[in-house]
C-alpha cells in the first residue's frame, strides 16, 4: 500500500510540473461519486480433506456498492483533447455482499489433515489507483483507458479440528476502459459523467496446506465527477 500511495504522489507531482512548461494546457483536481458492481468467480482446488484425489470447489460472489475518489490530471491544448490524470479511492469495499460457508466433515485418513468444521470466507479491496488517458472524440465526449492496481486481502475463519492454511493478500494489475462527456460550469469548473469497465488480472495463491485457489474479478460502474481546473 505504501509504494502505490508513493507512485501517486510522484504522479501527481509529475502532472503538477506539466503546467509549469505547457502554457497552452490547464491543471485540474477534483471528486468523483461512483456506483460499481463487483463480480468475481473462483475455485479451490483442496488436497488436505480428500483421500488420494484432489476436490475442487468452484463459487461465485459479487457486490454492488457506492464510493468516493479523489483525481488529480493534467489537459493538453486550448481544446483538452488530451488527458493524463490519477484516481485513488480510498477506503475498502468486500469482494462479496455475505460472507460465504462451507461444512467439511472429516476423512479419516490419516495421511491428510482431517478438516472437520465450518469454513467461512469473503475477500475485501481496498487501495484501489487508476492512471488513465482520456481522448477527445467530439462534443465534449471522450475515450477512456488506464492501468489500475489494486489491494485484495483475504477474509477466512475456521471453527472445528484440523489443520488449515489460509491465503495470502495480493495487489493486482488490471485495465480498465471507459467512455463519457466532460462539460463547464462556472469561470473553471468541470464536471464528466462516465462509464467504465475493469478487468482484473486472475487471483493465483497455495495455501500453507498445498491447497490452490485462483478467482477472476470485474467491475463495471458509473462515476459523475466534479473538478476545478487551473
């Protein structure tokens, strides 16, 4: 978390220069409300509760959920046809809406952990950094694509006997693409209306006990945007 805060700062300061040498472009900052529905599906492929074959579980999970960002970016040209810019949303979000259970009843054989009791399981992002390009197309509508990083931490609890391993936090890389209309109001402000999608790189872990898992996550939203350029 701290080296992609570190990598926002250094881009923020970085499009903060810009205007210092580009008379013709203008600085702006702002806030963002979004709407975003999560999506993710997964399997865990277990080899400690099984006898000599291994079991695989497969599961879906999604949210929807609302929250708030803070941008930074730098416009090119008297017309803005071109933007580079920064998104960090603060706070955390769960991957799922509930928490999801499973029963394991032991196998008895001891050449394996005898897992007997109830796994519990959600996943929750947090951190999330975008650095994005935005094309003038015309009227004030623009394209949209960027680079994003994002925080997944895991969230599981075991109540029963055996031994189980649990998986670790990861930050993933993902693209996302866009699509909006940027519009005026006031002597310097601004404001986009915008669609998006992510497309998250796959989660891949072991657990401590050689179990594997790996998950797809997508997010698709919608953000209105308000700034003030300088």
């Amino acid at each position: 978390m701290i080296n992609k805060t570190i990598k926002a700062l250094m881009t923020l300061i970085a499009i903060s220069s810009l205007s210092s040498f580009a008379y013709a472009g203008s600085f702006g900052i702002g806030v963002s409300g979004n709407i975003a529905s999560v999506t993710a599906e997964g399997s865990e492929t277990e080899t400690a509760n099984t006898g000599t074959e291994n079991s695989v579980q497969s599961a879906t999970a999604g949210n929807d959920f609302a929250f708030g960002s803070i941008f930074a970016e730098y416009n090119f040209g008297d017309s803005e046809r071109f933007t580079l810019g920064v998104d960090w949303i603060p706070g955390t979000a769960d991957v799922n809406s509930k928490t999801l259970s499973r029963t394991d009843t032991a196998t008895g054989d001891s050449s394996n952990n005898n897992q007997a009791g109830t796994r519990k399981a959600n996943a929750e992002i947090s951190d999330h950094i975008t650095y994005y390009a935005e094309l003038g197309i015309a009227g004030g509508i623009y394209a949209k694509a960027g680079f994003a990083q994002v925080d997944i931490a895991t969230k599981e609890t075991f109540s029963g006997s055996g031994t189980v391993g649990t998986y670790p936090d990861k930050t993933l890389d993902a693209w996302t693409y866009g699509l909006g209309y940027k519009g005026t109001f006031g002597t310097n402000g601004f404001y986009k209306v915008e669609g998006y999608a992510t497309d998250y790189d796959t989660y891949k872990a072991s657990s401590g006990t050689g179990n594997t898992v790996t998950a797809n996550l997508d997010v698709v939203g919608a953000a209105l945007k308000l700034g003030y350029k300088f």
